[in-house]
C-alpha cells in the first residue's frame, strides 16, 4: 500500500477583476502590487534570489548558504571562478573532453551540449 503523497501547493489567480495572472503574496500579482524583492546593492534593479542579492552579485538559491566571490581586479563584477579571478582574467576551467569542443565542463567532463 502506497502512502498518500504530500498535498500540492495550491496558486490562485491574482485577486483583480479580470487578471489571469498567477497570486504572490497578498493575493495580487506583481502587477497588481505583490511585493517584490529588489537586489540590495545600490543601483541595481535585478530581482532578489536568496541572501538579498540578484544572481549577479551572489544570491543563488543552489548555493543561499556559501557567498559567491567577484573577480578582485579592480572594476570588474564577474564572478570569481578559481584564484579570486574569473576567466576573462586568467582563471583555469576545466574544458570539455570530447574532441573539438572548446566548452567549459559542468559535470563529468563534459559540457552540456
């Protein structure tokens, strides 16, 4: 006998006569006013993913606990990838292994083409 699975979450639509977009929070769609999360640093419109930032300045919802480093040349806002420097700046990557491609490896070895 198989146990009952976990209810679903239910998502109504947005409260507003005529609007079929998805409720946030209050009920209303970011249209219709549900709070939404801005990035924390100055000058920066992105939306907030985990910790206050946007993907660009660290918050990563795979990695909320571990703070995503930038490059330390001075100016530039790439994340840092090995060393503190990211690979505009000379940081080694692993590249794919199958012969001909120049793509960075993400798991295994190889890339994801």
């Amino acid at each position: 006998m198989m146990s009952p699975s976990p209810p679903k979450k239910r998502v109504r639509p947005c409260h507003v006569d005529g609007c079929n977009n998805w409720a946030q929070k209050g009920n209303k769609c970011y249209i219709h006013g549900a709070p939404v999360r801005r990035c924390c640093v100055e000058g920066c419109q992105r939306y907030a993913q985990a910790g206050q930032l946007c993907i660009t300045h660290g918050g990563n919802k795979k990695k909320s606990g571990a703070k995503l480093k930038q490059c330390i040349h001075g100016g530039c806002s790439n994340l840092a990838q090995k060393g503190g420097v990211c690979i505009k700046h000379g940081a080694k990557v692993k590249l794919c292994r199958v012969d001909g491609c120049s793509n960075q490896a993400k798991k295994g070895g190889v890339c994801i083409r």
